[in-house]
DNA sequence: CTTATTTATATCGTTCACGATGCAAAAGTA
DNA sequence: TACTTTTGCATCGTGAACGATATAAATAAG
C-alpha cells in the first residue's frame, strides 16, 4: 500500500496532540473556580517562582512568543492577578509582577498537581512510563525549539540575500 | 518547601503542551506550500481514509468537538478541499466528501510523515522511546476521554436534579 | 555624534478549541 | 398520533497561538 505511511505517521504527532489538548481539558475543573485557564495557570507558576520578570523572560520560559503572552498578560491584568510596569533600567521592558490576588492564589492553587498526577495515574494505571516520557520530551522540545530558530534564521538569512 | 511540588506536576502536562505546540510548528514547512493547516491536514488524513463521511465521525475520530470541525469545514470547503452534502437518510447529518484537489492532494502530502519522523529522529537520537510512548499515550488519551465525558455526565445529571 | 540595526513589546488578522446556545430532524414515549 | 427527548450540526463569544507588521528604545557602526 503506497499511502500506507499516512496513517502511521501521527502514531506519535496526532496523539501528543490529542494528549494535551485532553490534559488541558483535566485542569479544567481545578482552574475553573479560580477563573484562570491554563496557559494563565502557567504564567502563574512562573511568576511564583519568580516574581518580577519582563515578559520576554515569561515567553522564553513557557516556550512562547512574546505576541501570545502580551495578550494573556493584559487579560490576567483585567482579571487583577498582575500588574505590568515599565522597567527602569530598560524602558521598552514590562516588568510583569504579582498582585495580592496573584499571590495569595497560589494558597488556592496549591494541591492541583498533585490532583493531576493522582487523576493520571489513576486513569492510566500507569507512572513509571510517564516518568521516563518526561526526559525524552525534553529532548524533543529542545531539538524543536532549535530547529524553529534555525528555520527562522534560514528566512532572515533568506531575505537578507533577496535585498 | 511547601509549594515545592507547584513546580513538579508540570513534568508531564506542560511537556505534552510544549511538545504539541512545537510539534505542530515543524509541520509549517510541509504544510505551508499546500494551503493547509495542521488540524486540516488531520482531516484530510481521515478522508483519505475513508471518504464521505458525516462531521460527527470526522470530529470523533480526532477527538475534537463538532463546533470545532465544522468552522474547520467550512474553510477547507471555502478553499475547495471538500464538499458537504445533506445527508440522504438522515438530513440532519452533512456528509464531508473530498473533491479533485482534495484528493490529488493525497499525492502531494505523500512524504510528509516520513519526512517528520526522520527529523524527529534525527532531532532527538531517539526512536525507541518515542515507539514506547505510544501506548502510554493512548491510555491517556482514551481515560482523559472517558474522564471528560463522565464530568459531562455528571453536569448534566446535576442539572437535572435541580430542576 | 549621527545613522543603522537590533531588541522588547504591542497590534492586527487568521485559525483553532471549546462552552453555551439555538434549531431542525430523528427517535422515543404516552 | 401528539408530545418529549435526543441527536447532528451550526452559531456566537472568548481565549489562546502565531505570522506579519509597527513602534519606540537601546545598542552598534560609521
């Protein structure tokens, strides 16, 4: 069968997919009553862990670009959970802090991953493969993420030559 | 430290979110060229498999919900990938059909999965792991589904009981 | 010290993704 | 048969996600 690969190509594309697009929907009766959604949520993790950061920090960090996080930002800001303020140093930075609600959230937040982890565990019946999935996603996120830039770099390069 | 595992729990579900996202941007360069999305190259993937088919099978299949397909539809119908007919017997259902461009794209799209496969490969140094993660994340995939429909379920049957 | 380039955000347009809702047809029930 | 419920799809509103573009500030080059 010639076409046969078609469908044996997202064996592992369609499925990581899938798999986060169903995670995603997990979080949702943690996040729902703390009016957040999860890509917020993330925000939030790594602001408590750090808090004060410019938005390109925030972007680098979640492996975004910064014209996805900008708007989740201004929305987290409507909601009262940060405040965005011009950096001192270098005045075309936004210095994106917590606010009292952005902190005390975290209280709130504080037994979603483990809820997550127990839910998996509990409908896979499974653990230590997600444990070892966990350093080879890493490598594929890295390689990704560098060959999106080296795409990037093509095209400047590209278009450099062109003028 | 008390918020320690804040940061643990992401392991999985902020990985499987990065990779998808990431995962789906190194389908651009094979995609671009054709018109057509990741999430439009899925459905296509379907009828390639078996034409004519109704939007709630095509949605099933891709574990995506109808008023996510049919905008979808609508726009591969608007770029002239497919058709959508009433269907005979039930003339609630639209039968999605693929149409001369449609189909020949089949031919276009031939090298795709294997051209995806090798650079993650080659990206990674991995192959293994990834054959290994693929059960894993169809358990996943099946209780995360399983898990949403009964919250429905369970929304649904509350719903009533307080009417 | 100008001018050119890069950098940090922001804005805009398009496409998902999905909850909520609407609607008409089909199926089930009285 | 008349009524109720379910089903299949569509529409609407909101929030991502990102490419393309814009803008002002910082940096580098001349």
């Amino acid at each position: 069968m010639e076409y046969e690969q078609l469908k044996l190509d997202n064996q592992l594309c369609f499925r990581l997919y899938t798999a986060a697009r169903l995670t995603m929907g997990a979080y949702h009766p943690y996040l729902d009553p703390l009016g957040i959604t999860y890509p917020q949520y993330l925000v939030l993790l790594v602001l408590w862990e750090q808090d004060k950061q410019p938005v390109n920090d925030i972007a680098h960090k979640l492996f975004l670009e910064t014209n996805t996080v900008t708007p989740l930002l201004q929305r987290m800001e409507k909601a009262g959970l940060v405040k965005r303020t011009k950096g001192k140093e270098d005045t075309r930075q936004r210095i994106v802090s917590l606010t009292k609600k952005g902190i005390e959230m975290r209280e709130q937040a504080k037994h979603i991953p483990e809820c997550l982890s127990n839910e998996i565990i509990q409908i896979t019946g499974e653990e230590e493969e997600f444990v070892r999935m966990i350093p080879t996603l890493d490598k594929l996120i890295e390689g990704l993420k560098q060959n999106n830039q080296q795409s990037t770099i093509k095209q400047i390069n590209n278009q450099q030559l062109n003028n």
